[in-house]
C-alpha cells in the first residue's frame, strides 16, 4: 500500500542488547503511520517515545523485528541518507542538535547537507527563522541564547530542511505559550500542506490536536485511538500514568455536578467555552443575565 | 517587618559586555521572596528569568547597580561563603544536562552530600529519600549510567541531586518540563508538602501557567529584564490584556471563564483552581 509512509513490524530494542546490564526499551510494537497523517505519541517517562522515534529515521536499529519508510528497510544502510531526507526529527534536548556557531549557520547545515544550492537554501533559512521568530536572531551564537529560543533553532533546523515527515520529540517543553502556540500553528500549516507530522509530548491539550494519539507504556501500545477515544478512558488513563487535558476534566467534573451531557467531550479550551455556551442559560437581550 | 529571605534590587546585567555579541539580560530587576513562600515567575523567552536566578546562589555575581541580598547578605561583597549559598540555596537548571556530573546514578545524586562532608550512611539516606521523592525507583536506578537514561529520567535525577543537599530555598527553573502528566502532579504534591512541612522556600519559573496557578503562592511576570506584573495568581491571571501583549496567556480556567465572561455570562473572572471554576461553570448551566 502506497499511501502507508511507516511500517513498524514487531519492533523489540534494549540498549546494550546481549550485555548483562540491557535495558528492554520496546516489546513488540507494531504500527503503520498513513501519509499525510498527524499522529501524537503520547506516555510515562521511559515508556519508549524518544527510543520509537530514532527508529523512524534509522538512528537506532531493531534488535528483533522491521522498521519500513516508505518501504525501504531502515535496517539497510544504503537507505540511511534517504530515509533521513524523508523523515526529520527535532530531539527532546536541543543542545545536542545545535551545531552552527551562528543561529543561521546551524539552520543552514541540515539543507547544505542534503544538497540544497543558493539561493534556494539561504531562502530556506529565511523562511525557517521566520516561522519560529528567530529571524532577528539569526546572526547570534546559539549557546548564547535562552532555553526557550535555542529550542526554536532547533526546530528551525529540521523545517529548513523540508521533511515529508516531521518528527517532534517535546520539541515545544520550555517554549512560553506564545511560542509553542506559534509553532504548533506552523505544524498544522505544514500538516495542512501535506507534511505527515508525528508529536511526542506530554502536554495532552497538544496531543489533541493530532488525528490519532497512540498511547505507549513499557515499550508496548497500551491504547490508540481518535482523541475523543483515548481521552474519555479516564480511568484507563490513570493508569498509564496520563490524565486527560484540562478542558476535558473540566468538562466531566461539570457533567457529573451539573447532569448536562456534553457530546462529543470538549477537549480544547474553546471547545469547552461552545458547550458550555450551548447549554447555557440564554442571556436576556441585552445584558447580562 | 520581617525581612524577605531573598531581596533583589534594580539589579542589572550585561552578557558579554563591550563585545559585538553583548546581550542586556536585566534592567533594574527587583524582587522579594519571604520565608516560607513559594513564589511563581513568569514571563516570555528571553525575558531575564534563568539570569536572575541565576544570581540567587552566586553562580552569577552582580557587576553593575544592583543587589542580591541572601538572608541578610549581600552577594556583591567578594568575601561571601559561596559554599554555604549554594548549600542554602538550590537551583534545578532548565537544562538537567548541564547538572550531572558523574557517571552514575547514584553518585550524581550524592555529589553534593559528599561535598559537604557527610557521613556514608548520612549520604545513602538523602540519596534514597531524593530518589523516593522524585519517583525514581532506586534498584532499577542507582547504578544506572546517566547517559542511558530518558528525558524525564534525566530531569528526575537532576532534581533529586539539588533536593539531596536539602537546601532552604529550592529554585526550579523549568524542571517539570519533560516529565509525564501523573509525575508532573505528584511532584506538584511534592513541592507543596517541601514547601509546608520542611518549610522550603520555592521560587518556580514555568512555561505551564497551570503549574503556576496549582503552586504559586504569589507572582511575579517578567519582560524585558524587569518586572512588569506582581500579585497573587488570581490577580496576575486576571490581567488578560498584559499577559496577552507577553505572549504568556492564561491557565485554562481563566481562559474559559474570561471567554464567557466576553460573552455576557456573570462568571467570577478570579476563580483560578479547578473546583472554583466547575462551579462556576455550573451556576450558568440549564439543571
Ligand atoms: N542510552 C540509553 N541506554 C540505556 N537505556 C536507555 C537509554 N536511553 C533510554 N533508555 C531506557 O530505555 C527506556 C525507554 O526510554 P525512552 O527515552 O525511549 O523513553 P521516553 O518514553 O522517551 O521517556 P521520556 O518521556 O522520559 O522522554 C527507559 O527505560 C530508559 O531508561
Ligand atoms: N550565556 C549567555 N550569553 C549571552 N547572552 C545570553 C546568555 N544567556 C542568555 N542570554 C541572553 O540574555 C537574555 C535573557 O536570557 P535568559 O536565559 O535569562 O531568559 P529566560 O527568561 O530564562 O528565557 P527562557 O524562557 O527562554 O528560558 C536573552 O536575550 C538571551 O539571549
Ligand atoms: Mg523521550
Ligand atoms: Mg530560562
């Protein structure tokens, strides 16, 4: 099937496999992501989210099973240059993806790489630190900055470098809410434009944003589904050591006080703010109630 | 009166001063932190936050106007015990991997115990209780390298390391970021019994305003190397128009009842925690 950009076959991994202190990261994950889709990877610290993703763009190799990228084997190192061109990937830890000595020379370096000639690649730059807000930065050393914007040239690496599919591992954890809600709306652009976008965090009124949420936990998928799903799984949830967003709490504590039955369970904030609307009592004309 | 515990007054300062790269990082910076208080700081990217802290146990020193007053002491006299500061005062940084120091687990965790000179059984004990609190188990963890970790693992161990020295003022500069939502709210419980029945002082920088709504007992929003908003989170919560301009927004139960208040309900736009704001979202419902 064409339309399918990642297989994942049975995949097992331990870091040190074979030596007496390994560490099991993955049991036996099996999945394929569509292309074009918008998938959030979501679960408790150690679950395996950061150890999965190296497998997307054959950073990490199996241990036991099969990994395809558009049908290419990652195991096969003849695909290795391909398969990072297709799938990108912004680390959890950004210091350890900086490499430029200036912010546009970092963002530069992952397009020289593949190739990419002037002008085409200093246009590239330009329209990564644009999206992210960093273009008046783009002459600074990038250890020079603050958290939050040394975790937005990272992603202004990976966006320069065009990806068809774009790998976020927490890469908006220290951003301001400014910040995150503006590269969380260059994700949905580029979502919208045909990028498949894979998110790892632990923020859940993010993972709601994606169209399909699969929940990890010990290395094995503990629960998938449409967010509405996994989300209204309270209990479930708990014990994978996940609570749903906020609004969405909200809205049960309120369901269960109030008896009103919202449906579908707002998940984001203005979802919320509509079903509460609609449910309300109608404001006199005029004035407040 | 009693006198804050840390007082920091129009304090200022300058990276790389009279280079090209120069960056004015604090411009008359000023707060107070009381005993017994945990004190939420906010504010956009590059707003100041880790810098000023960052002064708080001498790791920075002021250069230019300005003071940092710790318990009494002011940072700018050279002769001050920077030992003693940094057993009082301890900073979880915004990126643990500038915090581990030794290979292991373990060790990382009794690096500063040891440096105080404590007793084996004195350091075993604090390493245990560090990692009890943090949530890290200690047989799976204790000799595990620190490179072979996962990221909320690493910011697990960079806290137990500062909490191990048991300092009187915990600063926690990001450190839940990275860690999973139901050890995001354990280590909220956490802070808060630290907090009242070990009497730490806490200072928490978060991008989360739930996070600061859940812990704070007053704020303090940053811009630009000053401060520019200072009350409870109520109060600072409420200030939609210049939390808007900062780019910082509201913890979602603000939001939802300031967005119906715009829209003519009568709801209380100060209730902040969740059972305030269900119950307000029920006063306006049809029963
Ligand atoms: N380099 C390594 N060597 C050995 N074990 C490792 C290494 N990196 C991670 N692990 C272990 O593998 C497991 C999965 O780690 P992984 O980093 O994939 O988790 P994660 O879901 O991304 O967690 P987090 O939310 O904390 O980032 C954990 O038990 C972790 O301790
Ligand atoms: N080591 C450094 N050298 C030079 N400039 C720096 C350095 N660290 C920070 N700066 C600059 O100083 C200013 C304040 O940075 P600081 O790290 O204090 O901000 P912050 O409020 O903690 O931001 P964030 O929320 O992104 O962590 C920023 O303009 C930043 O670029
Ligand atoms: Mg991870
Ligand atoms: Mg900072």
């Amino acid at each position: 099937m064409d339309d399918i950009l990642i297989r994942v076959e049975d995949l097992h991994f331990a870091y040190r496999a074979g030596e007496p202190d390994a560490v099991p990261a993955l049991n036996g994950i099996s999945l394929t992501i569509r292309r074009g889709e918008y998938v959030a990877i979501v679960g408790h610290n150690g679950s395996g989210k950061s150890t999965l993703a190296r497998h997307f763009n054959a950073l990490l190799l199996p241990t036991r099973g099969k990994v395809y990228v558009q049908d290419m084997d990652t195991s096969d190192p003849r695909h290795t240059l391909d398969i990072r061109r297709i799938v990108g990937m912004v680390f959890q830890d950004p210091d350890n993806q900086i490499v430029g000595t200036l912010v546009e020379e970092d963002v530069a370096f992952g397009p020289e790489n593949l190739g990419v000639p002037q002008p085409a690649l200093a246009q590239r730059v330009e329209k990564a630190l644009q999206a992210v807000g960093l273009w008046e930065l783009r002459h600074r050393p990038p250890h020079l900055l603050s958290g939050g914007q040394r975790q937005r040239v990272a992603i202004a690496g990976v966006l320069a470098m065009e990806p068809a599919c774009l790998v976020l591992d927490e890469a908006t954890s220290m951003l301001d809410p400014a910040s995150r809600a503006e590269v969380l709306q260059v994700v949905r652009r580029l979502h919208t434009a045909g990028t498949t976008i894979i998110a790892i965090t632990h923020f859940m009124e993010e993972a709601a944003l994606a169209e399909r949420i699969i929940v990890l936990a010990g290395g094995k998928i503990a629960l998938e589904g449409s967010p509405q799903e996994v989300f209204s799984q309270r209990e479930r949830l708990r014990e994978l050591r996940l609570v749903p967003p906020t609004p969405a709490q909200l809205a049960e504590a309120v369901q269960a006080r109030s008896g009103v039955a919202f449906s579908p369970l707002p998940l984001t904030r203005e979802a919320l703010v509509e079903a509460v609307h609609a449910h309300a009592v109608p404001l006199p004309a005029g004035g407040r109630p | 009166m009693t006198e804050p515990l840390i007082a920091i007054r129009d304090l200022h300062y300058t990276y790389l001063p009279g280079t090209p790269l120069q960056a004015v990082a604090l411009r008359g910076a000023s707060m107070e932190v009381y005993a017994g208080e945990i004190v939420g700081l906010i504010g956009p990217a590059g707003a100041g936050k880790s810098t000023l802290l960052q002064h708080c146990n001498g790791l920075l020193r002021p250069t230019e106007p300005g003071h940092v007053i710790v318990d009494g002491q002011d940072l700018a006299d050279p002769t001050v015990d920077l030992r003693r500061l940094r057993q009082m005062v301890g900073i979880v940084f915004q990126h643990p991997e500038r915090q581990l120091f030794e290979t292991l687990v373990g060790d990382d965790i009794a690096f500063g115990p040891r440096q105080l000179g404590m007793s084996r059984a004195e350091i075993r004990r604090r390493v245990e209780w560090a990692m009890r609190v943090v949530g890290l188990d200690f047989d799976t963890f204790v000799d595990r390298p620190t490179a072979a970790l996962s990221g909320g693992e690493r910011r697990k161990v960079a806290i137990a390391g500062v909490l191990a020295l048991r300092p009187r003022v915990l600063i926690l500069d990001e450190a839940s970021a990275g860690l999973d939502p139901l050890t995001r709210e354990e280590w909220q419980e956490q802070v808060r019994r630290l907090n009242a029945d070990e009497g730490m002082t806490v200072i928490v920088v978060s991008s989360d305003m739930e996070e600061i709504a859940a812990l704070a007992g007053r704020v303090y929003v940053m811009a630009e190397g000053r401060m520019v908003d200072e009350g409870t989170p109520a109060e600072v919560f409420a200030h939609t128009d210049l939390l808007n301009s900062l780019g910082l927004g509201q913890p979602v139960t603000s939001w939802v009842l300031g967005e119906l208040r715009r829209r003519g309900y009568d709801v209380d736009p100060y209730a902040i925690r969740l059972e305030e704001t269900v119950e307000e979202l029920c006063r306006i419902l049809r029963s």
